[in-house]
C-alpha cells in the first residue's frame, strides 16, 4: 500500500486541528514549494527524483507535528 502524501497529511491535519481554509491553502502552499526546494537540491546534489523527496520529507518533519508547529503560528497572529 502507498504511503500517504506529505502534503495531504498536512492539509488534513491543518483541517482537523480547525485552521481556517483560506490559511491551509496559505500554509499548505508555502511548505510544499519548500519541500519542492528541498527536492530540487537533493537532486541537483545527485540524488534521485525519490530519494530527494524523502530526504524532503525528512527534513519537513513528521506532518502532524508541523501541522501543530503551524496551528501555534495560527493562534498567534
């Protein structure tokens, strides 16, 4: 069975923990062109297309734990 998307799991948490969805759709696009970033280095690095989106995700974190890190950001301003 495939593993869920990063992304996805993030938005999905975002929603669960109550984020207002003009923010989810703010936060989700700001982490996943960060991750996109991060993939393009690992590539440019020699990496293949798989390997630097796992190192991506690595780097992101867990994405219940970023979707939480967000929510303080949320509450906050």
């Amino acid at each position: 069975m495939r593993e869920p998307d990063f992304i996805d799991q993030l938005r999905h948490e975002l929603v669960k923990l109550g984020c207002p969805a003009k923010q989810v759709r703010r936060l989700v696009r700001e982490v996943a062109e960060h991750r996109e970033d991060l993939k393009q280095a690992g590539m440019a690095e020699g990496l293949s297309e798989a390997e630097a989106e796992s190192r991506a995700n690595s780097r992101l974190g867990n994405p219940v734990d970023l979707a939480n890190d967000l929510m303080v950001t949320v509450r906050h301003s």
